[in-house]
C-alpha cells in the first residue's frame, strides 16, 4: 500500500501549464452518468473530463472503439476505467504514447490471455448467480446480452446505495454482450503505463481479493476503502481523489521530462521494476510549506481510508 506525499498544486500541469485529458471509461450495466460526481470533481479542480459511452458488445471491438476516441485527443491522457472498462483501457491503452497513467476503480485487470470470465472463476463473487441472459439480434448479428437479475441489483451490485438508488440502476442498466466477459485479453497496457487502483472492500461483483491480486501484479498505487462495487457512485471523493494523484504524478512526470535539471520530488509508492517510483501527491488536506507559506493540496488515502 503506498503512502500519498503532498505536493505543490502547480504539479497539477504539465509542460506549458497543460493539464492531461481525463478519460473515463464505464463498465457493464451502467452508463457514463456513473460518473457524474466524479466528472464534478475533477472539473473542479480545472481538468478536461471525457466519458465516452462503452459499447459493451465485447472486449474487441470495445476497445478498439476506446482507442479511436483516445487517438482523437491532443496532449497527454489519464485514462480510468470501472468494471468491466478496466479491461477495456487495458487493451486501449495499449501502444498509445499519450496515455500516462491507468487507473483502475473496483475493476477487471486482466493479463495476456485472461478474460473476465476465467479471472472470475479463480475469484469467485456473488455476480454469478446475479445475471440473466437475453438472446439478441441485430442486422446480421445475433449473440446473448447479460442483464442484472433486478432484485440483484441492490444486494450484489449497489449495497452501499439507497434501495431507491438501486432501482434506478436495475431500471436503466444497459446490458453487456457475454463476449464482454469471454474473450480473453490480447495484451494488457499496464504492464508499461503506470497504474493506481482502488479496491472495494464490500464489493459483491468482484471479488476484493481479485481486486487485489490484480493491482498487486500490475504494481499499482493502491487505497482500499469500505464502499461496495458502484464506488464511483457512492464515493465519489475517494475515487477523484486518487485519478487526481494520478493525473498529479503525470504532471509532474512529464514537467521533470521536459525540465530534465530540476531536482525531482522525493518519490514513493511502489515502482515498476526497471522504472523510477512516480510522486503522488497534490490532494492532501491545506498544509503550510516550512518556511515558504505555500498551501499544498489534497488529501491523504491509505487503507485505513473509511
């Protein structure tokens, strides 16, 4: 688990004062709204924020759409995906030079030959008895859509909402073609971008444990907090908190490339082998710097997060 170091908020932009795009990706069931408290946050903190629909049709042809919209944008990109859009940002991601950072929230990470499916077998969750499936057809293509069973919703995908809440989820869910979850990955672009991710300890979709073993693998700057599987819903704070130590990180990453002589920031969290340890920092609660009454921002998030 890393520890969050403070820094200056002008960490927040990168060569030139440009700060990265934000793009959010959502997963099955949901729509990009999932966002909302998210895209409000980070909007606040003076960042451009995207959130492309996913077409949830499958892994392939997802991704291959993701990528499309990530080509379309200049400068550099924190790309964040929930869900099942962690596994789509991990293959979008790949062989794009903008794309700095990974950020994955109670999501599916999967390596070179997994897919959501056999990940879900080695971690088993309660979403396996949650889901009904639907035949469909469209002109020339037929397959079977995965629908959330509605008195499911509430229990296994949304605990930490309101009943009310939930049944809006249940009503307006957009289905997930079964190829979502079984075709198996064909590269995974965390292995050369940086990523942070954010496990849910009450999360009945996926299982935390897989949660973790995945961020584990990646090396990824990692907060547990106690929310259930929609935490970008019922947590907004922490989890625009930690694209924020993300976007950060970048920032500064890219200034120091650029600046290659400016004495670098004490680094921490857990580095990649055979890459530097990236700062994270910029979102701590108002501190004063010693002697240069400078207020440096942000807030610190730890596994003792609540």
């Amino acid at each position: 688990m890393c520890t969050v170091t403070a820094a200056p908020a002008a960490a927040d932009t990168g060569p030139g004062g440009a700060k990265p795009t934000i793009v959010l990706v959502h997963g099955a069931f949901a729509d990009g709204s999932s966002w909302n408290g998210v895209i409000e946050r980070l909007e606040r903190r003076g960042y451009r924020v995207m959130a492309p629909a996913n077409p949830l049709r499958g892994l392939y042809s997802d991704s291959a759409y993701i990528a499309s919209v990530l080509k379309s944008i200049k400068g550099p990109v924190v790309l964040a995906g929930h869900s099942y859009g962690g596994a789509v940002i991990s293959t979008a991601a790949a062989g794009n030079p903008q794309v700095k950072a990974l950020v994955y929230i109670s999501a599916l990470m999967p390596d070179v030959g997994e897919s959501g499916m056999s990940l879900s077998a080695r971690f088993p969750s309660a979403l396996g008895t949650a889901t009904t499936s639907v035949p469909y057809e469209t002109e020339g293509t037929s397959g079977t859509d995965l629908y959330l069973k509605p008195d499911k919703v509430h229990p296994v995908f949304a605990a930490c909402l309101s009943t009310g809440q939930a049944n809006l989820l249940a009503i307006t869910q957009r289905p997930a073609a079964t190829t979502a979850f079984s075709e198996s990955a064909k590269v995974a672009a965390w292995k050369d971008i940086p990523s942070w991710a954010l496990v849910g300890r009450q999360d009945m979709t996926i299982n935390p444990d897989q949660e973790r073993f995945e961020a584990k693998r990646a090396h990824s700057h990692t907060v547990e907090i106690n929310t259930c599987h929609v935490s970008l819903i019922a947590r907004p704070d922490a989890v625009a908190n930690l694209i924020l130590q993300a976007a950060t990180a970048t920032a500064t990453a890219e200034t120091t490339a650029a600046n290659p002589d400016r004495p670098a920031l004490a680094t921490t969290g857990t580095s990649r082998p055979g890459t530097k340890a990236i700062t994270l920092g910029g979102i701590a609660a108002a501190t004063l710097a010693a002697g240069a009454a400078a207020v440096l921002l942000g807030r610190q998030l730890s596994r003792n997060t609540r």
